[in-house]
C-alpha cells in the first residue's frame, strides 16, 4: 500500500502525527506548520524526519500547498482560550472550504464544527 502523505497543519507538540502513526496507516507527513517555537521544538524531537515550517497558514501561498502534493490535511487547531473560531474566517480554510484550486482529498481533525458553524451563521445573516 502507498503511504498517504499528510500535511499537518497547527501541528503543536505533534500529537495527531503520533496518534495517526499508531493509527497503523502508512502514512508521510510532507510538512508540519505552527507559529509556536516552543511546540515546535518538542515538535522536532518527537518527528526530526518531518519537514517543519515555523509560519501562521496565512502566510503559507496556495503554490506552497500545492507543491507539497498533500493527500490529507491533519489539523490541530488551538483550543479555547487561545482562540475565537468564529470570530473571523482563516483566509486558506475558510468555512466556504478551501479555494477551488487547493488540490487535497481528504480533512482530519478536530474543531472543523466551528469552521460548519460560521458559514452557517453567515448563511442565515445572524
């Protein structure tokens, strides 16, 4: 079976990589992305292998993504206190989705509700 290459996006310390890897899925992380320096040096212990960007996604350019050629998106993204997921839209995951041209095949993670929630307030005009 050809290993599933996986982008993880808001990897912290790296624990969706870990569980995914004790998932038994043969599986490639082609990059993982966070902002925190800290996390990312756990991070880097824990994967050295895993090609590791220190940068927000907003600065991360669609040719970027798609020179990663991704099967999957693994994503983490912060947790309560540290964020407001439906107080502004992320401009590559928007709750619209991704823009057409974002080539993947697959999401995993978890919060993605607050992503449904947000289009579907937008929706409504609340």
């Amino acid at each position: 079976m050809e290993k599933l290459r996986v982008l993880e996006l808001y990897s912290g310390i790296g624990g969706m990589h870990y569980a995914l890897n004790k998932s038994g899925i043969p599986v490639q992380v082609v990059a993982a992305i966070d902002i925190n320096t800290v996390a990312n040096q756990i991070y880097r212990h824990n994967f050295p292998d895993t090609p590791l960007w220190n940068k927000t996604i907003e600065g991360i350019t669609l040719d970027d993504f798609n020179a990663l050629s991704f099967d999957m998106i693994l994503m983490s993204p912060p947790c309560q206190p540290f964020t407001r997921p439906l107080a502004t839209p992320y401009p590559v995951l928007s709750p619209q989705g991704p823009p057409e041209d974002l080539t993947y095949t697959n999401w995993f993670g978890k919060d993605l509700a607050a992503f449904e929630l947000k289009r579907d307030r937008e929706e409504s005009g609340e």
